[in-house]
C-alpha cells in the first residue's frame, strides 16, 4: 500500500530530499491506534525559489514495499530458523514485530518458524555474491510456506494463501 501526503508550505524542506527519503517514517494514526507505517519513497522534488506557498506531493510506501531498498545482511552463511531471519529483517525495519498464526504440517506434525531452518547462502546471487534484498528473503519463505505476509499497523502477519486472516485491529504482542 502506499500514501500520498500533501504539504503546503514555503520554504524548501530538506528532511524530505531523495537521499534521506528512506530514513523518513510515515505512520498514519486512527484514535491513537497506528493502521499504517511506511517510508518516504526516493522522489526528486522540484520547488521554486520564490518566497510563496507551493504544494508538495510526497509518496511512501508500507514498510513491506519499503523492505526491496534494504539488502539482506547476516554475519555468517550458516543454518538459521524462519524467526531468526524474520527477526534480523525486522531490526532493519521500524516493524515492531510478526505474527505467525498459521502453521505448516511436516511428517505429521506442525513446525514453526523456530523450528523452520535456511541457510543465509540461498538468499546471495551465486554469480555476484551479492545479497538479495530484504523483500526476496520474505518472498522466498513465503513461497516455501505458502504462505502470504501482508502488514497492518506495525506488524507483520504470515498467513497461509489458502486462509488468509487479517485481524480487524492489531493485537498487542506477548
């Protein structure tokens, strides 16, 4: 999801420039209760040099959307659980945190994300070596689980494709 903020003011505003538009948060509020958080997308803005009020449109983009500028770092290549990567791919992020109500059934019985295991080495390109960004990593689980990750508020939820449930307002953590 995306949103479009409008300001109008007159002096050039430099905390919105393309170079630090991803460090810029937008959380949107209903009541007090945050429905949606994203970051500034890389735009160039254009304002004269005038002294008159002007209208400037900026876009951002939930921090699902957001997560394709920001490249999957780990400190080694080794074997790590579903949680763990979801975890680090949060700390990168201002996420506060995920829910996986769904589950996946192996031999029997249900595994979760801290039972799931990855290696780090399938999320670099093998010709460059380059880590794919945070977004591929989602996707790639997802895929795997099929599961979908959709993202309300300040959290993340994975939710199998077949039973999608989105909560009507987002739970407190435990």
């Amino acid at each position: 999801s995306t949103a479009t903020i409008s300001i109008v003011h007159n002096t050039y505003l430099e905390d919105v420039l393309p170079t630090k538009a991803r460090e810029t948060m937008v959380v949107l509020k209903e009541n007090s209760l945050t429905v949606w958080m994203g970051y500034l997308t890389p735009k160039v803005y254009n304002q004269g040099y005038t002294d008159e009020y002007e209208t400037i449109e900026l876009e951002a983009a939930d921090c699902l959307s957001a997560t394709q500028y920001i490249p999957y770092k780990t400190d080694s290549k080794g074997l790590k659980s579903f949680k763990e990567i979801i975890g680090s791919i949060i700390d990168e992020t201002n996420i506060e945190g995920f829910f996986w109500p769904g589950t996946r059934i192996v031999d029997n019985k249900q595994v979760y994300p801290d039972e799931l295991m990855i290696s780090d080495a399938n999320f670099y390109s093998n010709d460059s070596d380059e880590p794919w960004n945070t977004q591929e990593v989602i996707e790639e689980m997802c895929k795997y689980m099929g599961f979908t990750a959709i993202q309300k508020g300040l959290y993340l939820y994975f939710n199998p494709v077949e039973n999608p449930k989105v909560p009507k307002s987002v739970p407190t953590p435990p």
